[in-house]
C-alpha cells in the first residue's frame, strides 16, 4: 500500500500538474519516505506487487477493460443504463461520470509510474539486503518492464498517440507531448524482448531465472499470473499484429507454441471456459496471462468484472442485466452445425434478454447476499487466442494452408468442421475475424478486432470517414488535456 501512494503521486506528475510542487512540499505521515524505501526484500516485493495491483486497478476501473474492448463493437445491447448506451453508440463525449472515468488514462499512468520506479530501484536493493538475490531481483525487475511494456500496448489500441514517461517523476511538472504510437510500441517490443531473459517459463522451482519456491509459493499459485516468457512472446506477437508487422508477430506466435510443452499451454473445452472453477477463475494452462481476482487473496469486488452487468436473478440479486447479446445476434454469429459454445456460454435464451453466462465467478453466498461479490480474472491472453492470431498472420503472409491448420485447430476444438480447402484470401481473413468474435465473445477483443480487421464500417454506426478522422480512438479526458498543456485531442473529440 505505501508503494500505491507513492504512485499514485508520482502519476500526476506525469500528466503534469501545476500544484505539484506544493504538493511535495508536505511532509506525507501515511506513506514511506523514499528514503527507507527499497531497502529491503520485503520493500522490493511491496514494489513489485503495486505493479500488479495498479495495473489491475486500470483495467478494472468501472469495468474498463470490457467498456473498451466490447461495448462499441454491437454484439452486446444494452438494457437501461444510458452511459453504457452512450459508448456502445460512439457517443464518447457525452457527460457521465462514468464517462469521464473511462476517458481518463491517470490510472495506466499510475501503474507506469510504480514500473518505472521499480526497475530504476529494484537494483539497488540486493546490496542492502543479502537476503535478495541478484537472480530474484532480476526476475523482479523484468516483471515490472513487462508490466509497462503491456500497459502502453494497451493504450496505443485506445487512444492511439500517448505520452511516452520511462523515468521516474522528478518531482517537477513537465508538459510531455504524446509520442507516435508506433514509436510507443517499437519501445514496448524492445522492453518485452529485454524482460524475457530474466523469466522462467514457469514458476516450478525448475528453472535458473526462478529457482525454487518463488516468494514461498508453488507453481499452482503464480501459473497464469507472474510474468513468464511465453507471456512476453505472446505480448511481442500483438504488437506486431497491431502494427501490422505479420512476418513478427508470426515469429513469436511460433515462439510461445513451440515452448507450450514448457509452459503447459493447452487448448480448453467450451464447456470448461465457463466452468465456476475454469478459465475466468483463472490460473490453469488455457490462460497465458490473466490479471488475478481472487477470493482466496481478497481480491474480490462488487465492480470490476463483467458479471456485475451481465447476471440477473436467480445468480444475483437483480432483476434486470444491463447488457446482454441478444438472440439474433447469437444466432448470427453461432450459425454453424454441431455449434457448441451457446449451449455453455448463454442461458435463459427463451427470455427477452438471454443471459450472457460465460463469465460467473461468484461465491457460494451470492444469491442471498444483495452485495454481490465477484472473483472472475481479467483473461488478457488465452492459448485459443494465440493460435488465432497466428493464423491471421499466416494468411495474410499467403501461407493458406497453415493458415488454415490454425484455424481449424481451434475449429476442431469447439465441434466444427474444417473450414473449405478453397478457402483463402480474404474470405479466410473473414473466417478467422468470425471465429474470433465466437471464441472470445465477452473477453474483450472484438473492439480491437473491428479496428485491426477495417470493419467498424461494416459493423457499426461509424462511417469510414469517421474512422479516417480518428473515431476508433477514445477521446483523451479534459483532465488530461488542462493539466498538461502539451496534449493535443484526438481529432475526431475536438469541438
């Protein structure tokens, strides 16, 4: 907690705050001073563990990660609640507070600043505390690069051009122009390329970069959680899909399949996915990279994950969801024969608004309890995934047949046919952006995936000059924009 307040300070000054120099000014009597920080191991595993926590804070802010991946693509409808109605119309700029949560990057920022003080000071300690090895110090340390390398993927895919902060706040408020965003992701592949050496495929005591129990912890409690190798390939492979570099992204798709043996990736069932115990309860050999909410830990929430706006009665306490897929949508998009994953992922299909089921971590006492508490992970990256990536870069390398292996792998996985041997092109482009949408319905991609693949046009409200002038972006937050003078909006949110 005392690294968490010294993050979030240090993210204003990122942004850049006129008051900031006061604000150093007063002496804090909550937090620790800097200078007893990171002198022991204990500081240095607190450091490391405000990563995690504020990066998860980020994606779970108002349900973020699932507002920006799903809620503008149109498979999810909305019931009643008008800000969620407002993003899933692109009307970004309309009041709400939620809104303004949603528009704002502060909290991204405040996970970056705890990174950047935690690879600038995670070395220092091993010379202060002799109980710190070099070895546990520089998994540590490639932890917390990953964490930032991921954290500005994720924000290049919002708002496109963000600020480019990679040292420590000094103390001083400085106007920091937004970055190119290929320049943002060419500094994020060079930091996830560099954590890789310092990570162990897994955390089972086997490997040089973790030996032994890692924090006193077997490999069932860090698996799918702590940054591994193959979660860095996997990273590397979206940032050179995102910027459309497929001959890399193939390379590091290939990567993280050829060392699944090492790290236990696997393909899931439909029926596991949506399991109380299977994938989005996390840490099993489906999930490559999860970000952890877990009864067990308390880390549980009333907000935050998906089934707070998706369950009804009798799950929750609540009448009425506030987005659901309708079912001619899911009729649409499960249109083929011996389809399986409607059967595990959706219920109450006879009712006005089926229920979107896939996503149910809930504890024993949820339907009697009015606060409902949740425990579902944040699945970042999921072997199934992968393996669609790959075969979007292997068909648009023209590589057609292996292109198609991939696609039918997952296909095979879930009760389909092989696709038609004839299939090529951009019809399978087409047929890998369907299976996508089905697969990872709800896990927040399908945003991301209209973008990548050019269909907002197709799909949305958007024309395709709104897209040319930037609507796909969000727009940056007015906080954002006083407090550093050197931003400039989006273009398409400019009044």
């Amino acid at each position: 907690m005392r690294n968490i307040a010294v993050a979030a300070l240090l993210t204003v000054l990122a942004v850049g705050t006129p008051s900031c120099k006061k604000m150093l000014d007063v002496t804090s009597h909550r937090a620790v001073t800097e200078e007893n920080m990171w002198q022991n191991k204990n500081d240095a595993r607190a450091g490391l563990s405000a990563c995690y926590g504020l990066m998860r804070a980020a994606l779970a802010n108002e349900n973020a990660h699932w507002v920006y991946g799903e809620l503008r693509g149109g498979d999810f409808a909305v019931t009643r609640r008008e800000d969620l109605r407002a993003v899933s119309e692109s009307n970004l700029n309309a009041s709400f507070t939620t809104m303004d949560e949603w528009r704002d990057w502060r909290r991204f920022y405040a996970a970056i600043a705890q990174c950047n003080l935690a690879i600038e000071k995670l070395p220092l300690v091993p010379g202060r505390d002799y109980r710190y090895s070099q070895v546990e110090m520089n998994c540590d340390r490639s932890q917390a690069i990953f964490i930032r390398a991921f954290l500005y993927y994720y924000m290049v895919r919002i708002w496109g051009d963000v600020p480019l902060v990679i040292k420590p706040a000094d103390g001083v408020a400085k106007a920091i122009p937004r970055e190119d965003w290929k320049k943002v992701l060419d500094f994020a592949a060079e930091q996830a390329l560099l954590a890789v050496d310092g990570l162990p495929f897994r955390y089972d005591g086997n490997s040089p970069e973790a030996p032994g129990q890692y924090r006193g912890q077997g490999e069932d409690h860090h698996r799918s959680i702590a940054i591994t190798k193959g979660m860095c390939y996997t990273l590397l492979a979206h940032i050179y899909a995102w910027k459309e570099d497929y001959p890399n992204a193939l390379l590091y798709a290939d990567r993280v399949v050829n060392i699944a043996s090492q790290s236990n990736y696997k393909f899931e069932t439909a029926q596991y996915i949506a399991q109380l115990d299977g994938t989005f309860r996390g840490r099993n050999s489906g999930n490559i990279f999860q970000v952890d909410m877990n009864f067990d830990h308390a880390e549980i929430s009333t907000t935050g994950q998906l089934e707070d706006w998706t369950l009804r009665e009798p799950y929750i306490q609540k009448r009425e969801s506030e987005i659901y897929v309708s079912k001619d949508t899911i009729l649409k998009i499960y249109n083929e024969i011996h389809e399986q994953r409607p059967d595990y992922w959706f219920t109450k299909m006879d009712d006005v608004y089926p229920m979107f089921y896939k996503v149910k971590q809930l504890n024993s006492a949820v339907a009697t309890n009015p606060l409902s508490l949740y425990a579902s992970a944040i699945v970042i990256f999921r072997y199934e995934e992968l393996f669609l990536l790959r075969a979007e870069a292997k068909a648009r390398l023209n590589m057609t047949s292996e292109a198609q292996n991939d696609l039918n792998a997952v296909r095979n996985a879930r009760s389909l046919r092989n696709i038609k041997t004839d299939t090529q092109g951009q019809d399978l482009l087409d047929a890998i952006f369907l299976e996508r949408r089905r697969e990872l319905i709800g896990e927040g991609w399908y945003w991301y995936d209209l973008v990548h693949f050019k269909k907002i046009p197709q799909q949305t409200r958007l024309t395709q000059e709104d897209v040319n002038k930037g609507a796909a972006l969000w727009p940056i937050s007015q906080n954002a924009l006083n407090n550093n003078k050197a931003l400039v909006q989006n273009s398409f949110w400019k009044n």
